[in-house]
C-alpha cells in the first residue's frame, strides 16, 4: 500500500547568485521524513541563478509484471482474434496426421512381412508419406504462429509497461501514458537538452497543423538538465505579444510541449531496454511516436520528422476525425 506523500518548498541560498533563492521542492515520505530522490534543474550546462530540485518517489501500487503480461495477452487476442482457432486446428490435425500415420507404419510393418490382407506396400507408403508431411507442414504452421504471438506479447507488454509510465502535465498535474489514450498521439523526445531544444526549434513551423492532429510531446532530458524551451514561432514574450493569432500560436506550442516524465529512473530503465533491443547506443538521442490507442507506431534516431507527422496523421476534427485513429501512419 503506497503511503501519502507531502511537498514541502525550501529556499535556499545560491552561491552563484547570492541576490537569488533556489527552490527545493522535496517529496518526503511523512514516516520517515527524508527525501526520496532528486532532480536537479540545471540550463545550458550551468548552474543557472533561480533553480528548482524536484524529489519523487517510486510509485508504491504500480502493477506487477504478471498484470502487465496478462493484460498484454489479453490485448494480443484483441489484435489477432483468430490466431488461437488457427493453432487449436493445427494442434488437431497434427494430432490426426501422427494417428493416421502411426496406423500406416503398422500397416506397412505387417505387409513388409508379407501379412494376409496387409495391403500394398506402395500405397501404404504413399499413405504413410501424406500423414507425415500433414504432420510437419502443421507444425511449421504452428510453431510459426506461436513465435508470432510471442513476439507480439513482448511487445505488447513493453507497451503496458510504458502506458504505466507518469507525467507531469505542466508542472501541475500528473497522469498516466494510458489515461491519455484516445486523446493524443504522443511523442517522446529522449536526449541531451540542446538535443531537446533543437526538436523543440525545428517542431515551430509545424505547431498549428501537429496541435489539430492531436500530437503532445513528452521530452526527457537524459542528461539532467532542462532544456530551455522558448516559443521559436515568434521572437517576443507574452506579456509582449499583441497580436491574437501570435498569442494564439504561443499557446498551442505550450500546450505541444507541456508533457514531462516523472519518476525518471524507470523511464531511463524503459528507453534503455528500447535501445538495445533495437541495438541503438545508450547515448543515442532518439524518438518514438505512439497512436492513438497507445500502441507505438514507430521510432528512429535522431529529430522526430514534423513534417511527415502532419503528412500522414489525419486531423481529430473533420469528417476524417477518429475513423483512421488505428491506421495513422508508419513513423
């Protein structure tokens, strides 16, 4: 049973900047009042003048393996809803190829030995060939299958795995990957901060058209520090902003890029194992683009490509608006 949790706020002096106060927001847990963990902001490499020390905890009633696997099963038989009467036939008609093809070996004993009313050793054989072949091209059939619906089990469970997964929206709230299915199309962004502040930049020009197509970016800074994201789509602040359709757009990147994990260290252990499955370097930036339903569409090296994301994700609204959610693009 996980224990309630407090956030006390502690300033502290910085010695970089003896004018300014760092805020230290802690997580403590109330029986035994110590932190639990640390982040520490940090901007550019540098200790920067006003920071902020965030402390969480590992979830206490996250799911356990075999929950996530039998939901991964259960979701696998969703996807491929014949797959299970397919091997239950195969299973059968090996079981009814090695019968037949064991009544043929007696029988081909018995006419080998020249036996009354034994039958023909070459149609015996020929008979005996067909079972044994039945038996082989069934297995290879279901054995083709079962590696099929392994594979896709594994995967599926990396995505439960991920679904569990938390974040932060805006620094105020905190939810769940999976509580966001059906609203967002998510992206992670994992990187270096100037990795994470260069997609941010290159995301501008396409802001209104990934904003309609219901994409949200969740950015991780591997590296610890905190990328610097100012609006790149116009060159003043808000306060400064007087035109509505700039302020507008301002907005709708805000909101773009208002996702950030929390409880880091098992998003670190989940992208790490992403990585070298698919044999990609730890310190690799990389992105992974999920659909609608949470299952993820695709990944690579390197920037998200914006471009191809409003190419090929339909708008939510508009008469194509929810039909293609589960066909919504490769990458």
């Amino acid at each position: 049973m996980a224990l309630p949790f407090c956030m006390p706020t502690i300033f502290l002096q910085n010695s970089c900047a003896p004018s300014s106060r760092l805020r230290l927001n802690v997580l403590v847990n109330p029986r035994f009042l110590k932190p639990l963990g640390f982040i520490q902001n940090k901007s550019n490499g540098k200790q920067a003048g006003a920071g902020v020390v965030r402390c969480f905890a590992s979830p206490g009633n996250r799911p356990t393996s075999a929950e996530i696997t039998s939901a991964a099963k259960i979701r696998s038989e969703v996807l491929s809803p014949f797959r299970s009467v397919r091997m239950f036939f195969y299973l059968a008609f090996m079981a009814s190829g090695g019968l037949g093809g064991l009544i043929a070996l007696t029988r081909l004993i018995a006419a080998l030995k020249n036996a009354p009313n034994a039958g023909s050793t070459p149609e015996i054989l020929m008979g005996f060939g067909i079972d044994l072949a039945a038996v082989f091209l069934f297995a290879f059939l279901y054995t083709r299958d079962l590696k099929a619906q392994k594979v896709q089990v594994a995967k599926l469970s990396r995505e439960e795995t991920l679904a569990n997964l938390k974040l932060e929206v805006d620094g105020k709230r905190v939810v769940s990957i999976s509580q966001l299915r059906g609203f967002a199309r998510l992206v992670i962004v994992a990187g270096p901060a100037t990795f994470i502040e260069e997609a941010f930049k290159y995301s501008g020009p396409f802001t209104n058209d990934l904003f309609d197509r219901g994409v949200r970016v969740v950015y991780y800074a591997t590296d610890g520090l905190v990328p610097n994201l100012q609006a790149s789509t116009v060159d003043t602040s808000l306060n400064e902003v007087k035109d509505d359709e700039q302020l507008s757009l301002i907005k709708k990147q805000k909101s773009l890029w208002q996702l950030t994990p929390l409880y880091t260290s098992e998003w670190s252990k989940w992208l790490n194992e992403q990585k070298s499955m698919a044999k990609v370097p730890e310190e690799k930036p990389v992105y992974i683009s999920l659909r609608m339903d949470g299952r993820v569409r695709g990944s690579g090296v390197g920037y998200p490509p914006w471009n191809a994301f409003v190419a090929q994700l339909p708008p939510l609204k508009g008469m194509w608006g929810g039909v293609l959610d589960g066909m919504d693009g490769r990458i």
